[in-house]
C-alpha cells in the first residue's frame, strides 16, 4: 500500500476549511503533522516522496501559503529545504514518530500525549505555534504496541483536549484521520474497524465541546485499493 496518498485527502479538508477566496487572498496556514510512522513515512522506500511531501505539493498547486510545524524533521523525504530563517525550515518539520501510541503504550514505544509538553518547546514548534493540526493516531495502539487496544478511542480524545490546553495553542482547526487498513494479526481488520467505529462519538464530543474538529475517513479511501 502507498502511503503517499493518505495527506492528500487531508489537504482537501484543509482547503475546504477556508471560505472560497481567489487564490492570492487565501491565508497562510501553519501545520502541524502529528502521528506514527505513516506521517514520518518511515520504511516507505520512497526516499524522494511521503504524505508529508504529497500535501506540500497539492497544496502547491492550489495556491496556498502555508508552513509546516513540528518538533523534529526526521525523513525529510524530497520535501524542499529552505535554508536558515529566523523561523527554521519551513517545510521539514512534523511530529510523526514511528511506533508511537496515542498513550499507554508498551516499553519503548512513544507516549504521544505525555510527550506533548517536550514537543511543544522544541524544534521549530517552539516558535511556530500551528493553526491547523493533522492527526492519525492509533494504528499502533490496537495493533500491538498499545496496553489497552479497546481504550484507544478515549485517549485519542484526550490527546486533542490536551493539544488545546498547552499554552498558547489557541484553537486550531484539528482534522482527525481514521487510521488505515490493517492486516498484520487475523484480528486486525477488526481492531481498526472498533477503532474508527468509535471516531465520529470523539468527534461530536469535541466539538460539543467547542473543539473545532473534522473527521477525515482516509481508511474509506484507501480500503477499496487495498494491497
């Protein structure tokens, strides 16, 4: 399966987000890229393109300004770099971090909730606050890498809730992606259908809430070409 196709349905969201605007009156965005190994593209084999890279070039394409955020720029996968600025490279940061969970997770894996506050003083996020938040999380907390596959869902919530509580976050627009299909164990296929069952309820909670939250159901797009 070809991971590159996953942000581009993410761009969509984002671009639909805005209200229609002529494409030199469309506001800069800064995004911040947030997950596992999909969104670090790690051990894609594709050293010149990743999902990272197919949002910059739509986006490209349909005339946006916009930067990416993060705390690290591991895999820079083809992404250009844009020398030294006040502000760091404008394009090669993200949080994708390959293995992590939302929470919970088992010896030597990443706890993407508890390792907030670090990520949120560190690299070019410390000074590059986001207003639009790209997350797939999950994939590795039911399959594996989690304590408590059923409880996924819940800490996903609690992971956007503690996004909007660090200092200074304000409130960013947030795209939460069901995470992909999944056959590594027989009961994969059924973890993740538990999983993304449980994503509209988050959502609705949120929002509820008055998170500003959009579901983005990349397992439907993918799921019909699936390899």
């Amino acid at each position: 399966m070809k991971i590159a196709c996953i942000l581009p349905v993410f761009a969509l969201m984002v671009s639909a987000a805005a209200a229609p605007a002529p494409v030199g009156d469309k506001a800069p965005r800064v995004i911040w890229c947030v997950g596992d190994s999909i969104t670090q593209s790690n051990a894609d084999d594709d050293p010149q393109g990743s999902p990272r890279k197919a949002l910059h070039d739509l986006l490209v394409a349909a005339g946006w300004k916009f930067s990416f955020t993060g705390h690290h720029k591991a895999n820079p996968d083809g992404l250009p770099a844009t020398g030294a600025t006040p502000e760091g490279d404008l394009f090669r940061y993200h949080s994708g971090i390959s293995g992590s969970c939302i929470a919970a997770p088992k010896p030597g894996r990443t706890d993407m909730t508890k390792s907030l506050p670090e990520f949120w003083r560190t690299g070019r996020l410390a000074a590059v606050k986001p207003d639009t938040l790209l997350i797939m999380l999950g994939t590795n907390d039911v399959n594996g890498g989690g304590t408590d596959p059923a409880g996924a869902p819940a800490r996903l919530e609690e992971f956007v809730k503690a996004v909007y509580a660090l200092p200074g976050a304000g409130h960013p627009a947030v795209f939460i992606a069901t995470i992909p299909p999944c056959r590594i164990e027989a009961d994969s296929p059924a973890k993740v259908a538990a999983f993304n069952t449980a994503l509209p309820g988050v959502v609705a909670r949120l929002r509820a809430g008055g998170a500003d939250v959009t579901l983005v159901d990349v397992f439907a797009a993918l799921d019909k070409d699936y390899a």
